[in-house]
C-alpha cells in the first residue's frame, strides 16, 4: 500500500442529500473551497439507470454553484472529456453499476493519470467508494457484474459511506455495519473509514482532514489484544482551551452548542497519535493520526 502523493486533490463526500436540505446543499461550502474559480467539471452519472435526469441536476447544482457541468455520457469521445476537464465529479447510486461503467468505457486509467496529475477529484457515496482499492466496503446490491472489484485505488484506504451506528435499543437482528466492516478486515488489510451522513473527507497535501457537520469512525486490522477502531469525539481537554479560535477542522457539537475541535480518541480517553496504513490523518491542528 501506497503513501497519499501530495499531489492529488480529493473530496469525498458521505452522501449528496442531507436530512433537511437539497442535493449537495450541506456539501456546497465544501465543494467551493475544493474548487476555487475552476470552470469545466466532468460529470460521471454511471451510478444510476437514467443517465439523462441525473446529468440535468447535477448540471443544475453545478450551475448555481457558478460551475459548468459536462455528464462524460453525452460526450462520444470520453477519455479526451476527462484530458480536458479541470475537475471530475463522480456521483453517487449503485456501486457496481458505477464501477462496470467505468470498466465499459476504459475510464479508471484516465480518471487515475489526470488526477495523479493533480485534477481535482470529487466523489459522493458510490463516488467515494470507486475512489478507493476496490468496492468491497459497498452496501449495495450487485444489479450489474463489473469485471472485477479493484476500482481507482486513489487512496489507500477504504470508506463505508452513510455509516450508521448500531442501536441498542433495536430488535433487527440482522448484522450491523459495524459487524460487515469487520467481516471485510478479516479478509482485507486496507483501513476503513465509516462516514457518517455529512461527513466529508479533504485529500490535499499528502493530508486526509475531516471535514463536515457530522464525525467518523476508523477501523483497522489490529494487532493481537489492541484496540481496532478510533472514534472522533470532542476533546474536553488542553486542546480546545488552547485553540479556542474557529477553524475549518472544527464542528458544532449538537448538545453543547460549543465550538470543540476534533481529535482521536482511544479507549483511554485522550487525544492519541496513531501509525495508520502510510496515510496522514489531520484532524485538527492538535490532534493527528500520521502514518510512515
């Protein structure tokens, strides 16, 4: 596995539809800042069975944003769409629907040179997972068979998009996400992270920050007897009295209504550092996972 190349851009997003806003409403603050003043965005709608209507919203979105949005489906030459735009933008659906129409069309080796190169990368959901070494970590059913399941390979690590938290209180007795993600590490090395509805993940400088109204969790393949995830919480400690200023790497904790900064949390309760699998996770400027 292969160190984050300080090159690359990404944003990837949880979800494009937050609970109580439009499409890409709660990512938009995000996206702008990702961007800057780029112009040509190429959209790719494989994800999804009606190419046509997916396009117009996204072109629409896009549009209010102050972005023109090309969808690569009405483009005959594909590959020279994506050599030429300034951005790609991979949206969400089904997973093996996205990942077999990047297959049908020969597009995983354009999209991974030209962001290699440094284009900007944006993925939502399915977009997200196609981001990463394969679309194992989906949660979606296989309505279509790609050739295989190794997918860009962006990054190093996995994500689990719309992850939820088991609840304790519920009679469904069938597994957890939890449980699936751990299933997964049984077999895989790769490192997953559990995005919360929300939550969005900034690649830039060699450094994935979190970013978003709402937290993740890592897991990991532990080594015998340790500890195999690692929460974002709030810290109550030194941290937050010395950096009360608000930053891009804060959140509004929901009970508290206070500006708290986000850090690694173990089972001991304080802020920790932690080798993850060759990739830099900055959380916050106090707070750090920092890999080799």
């Amino acid at each position: 596995m292969t160190a984050i190349d300080s090159v690359k851009r990404l944003l990837l997003i949880s979800n494009s539809t937050l609970y109580g806003s439009g499409y890409l409403d709660h990512a938009e603050r995000e996206i702008r800042d990702f961007l800057g003043n780029t112009a040509r965005v190429i959209f790719v709608p494989f994800a999804v069975h009606d190419l046509r209507v997916y396009a117009a919203k996204a072109q629409e979105r896009f549009r209010d944003m102050g972005f023109v949005l090309t969808s690569i489906h009405d483009v005959s030459n594909k590959a020279r769409a994506i050599d030429e735009a300034d951005v790609v933008f991979v949206g969400g659906g089904n997973t093996f629907r996205l990942l077999k129409g990047l297959y049908d069309y020969e597009l995983l080796g354009p999209i991974r040179r030209k962001v290699a190169a440094g284009m900007p990368y944006i993925g939502s959901s399915a977009g997200s997972i196609v981001a990463c070494p394969t679309l194992k970590t989906t949660k979606d059913m296989p309505v279509v068979q790609p050739p295989c399941f190794e997918a860009l390979g962006l990054v190093s690590f996995q994500i689990s998009p719309h992850y939820l938290d088991s609840d304790p209180s519920s009679t469904h007795m069938g597994e957890t996400q939890e449980e699936r993600i751990m299933q997964f590490l049984e077999e895989n090395a790769e490192p997953v992270v559990g995005l919360r509805e929300g939550s969005i993940l900034r690649v830039q400088d060699g450094v994935v920050t979190l970013k978003g109204a709402t937290t993740a969790r890592i897991f990991k393949r532990p080594p015998v007897g340790s500890e195999h995830t690692h929460e974002l919480r709030r810290n109550p400690g030194a941290d937050a009295a010395r950096d009360s200023k608000p930053t891009d790497h804060r959140r509004m904790h929901r009970d508290s209504g206070t500006c708290i900064p986000l850090v690694w949390r173990g089972q001991s309760g304080c802020a920790s550092s932690v080798e993850y699998a060759h990739t830099r996770w900055r959380i916050s400027r106090k707070a750090r996972v920092v890999g080799t």
